[in-house]
C-alpha cells in the first residue's frame, strides 16, 4: 500500500526530497519551510499518484508519493 493511501486532502505534509528539478524560488522556498497542505491529487506517468501541497510560502506544487511524510 503507498503512503498516498493514507494522506487525505488537508492533511499536513513534509517534503522530504524532489527527485525533478525545480525553480529556485522553490528551493528556497522549501528550505525557508518544507510543509504543507494537501490540496489534491494528479496522476503521473499513468501508473502513480502525485500529491498536490499548498507550500506554508502560498506556492502549489506536486511531488511523488515517496517525496513527502506526514508532519
């Protein structure tokens, strides 16, 4: 079972890693404070499920199930 599962929508979430690149507005926006709120969800790559965060900064950003953990 992923961790998706059971991270719903509103749920609070840490950004542990990104795998992709990202802006560096984003980077530092992640160092500043890496938690979030769930906001929705996206499929990505027809097999997995991305979880869409809310940044404490106002940025929405997606990320993998593996990227983020509960707060």
């Amino acid at each position: 079972m992923s961790q998706a599962a059971t991270i719903n929508i509103g749920s609070k979430v840490r950004v542990t890693r990104v795998r992709d690149r990202i802006s560096n507005e984003m980077v530092d926006s992640l160092k500043a404070d890496s938690t979030g709120t769930v906001t929705g969800f996206r499929t990505v790559d027809g097999k997995g499920i991305g979880v869409v965060v809310e940044l404490s900064g106002g940025q929405t950003a997606w990320f993998f199930d593996d990227e983020i953990t509960l707060a």
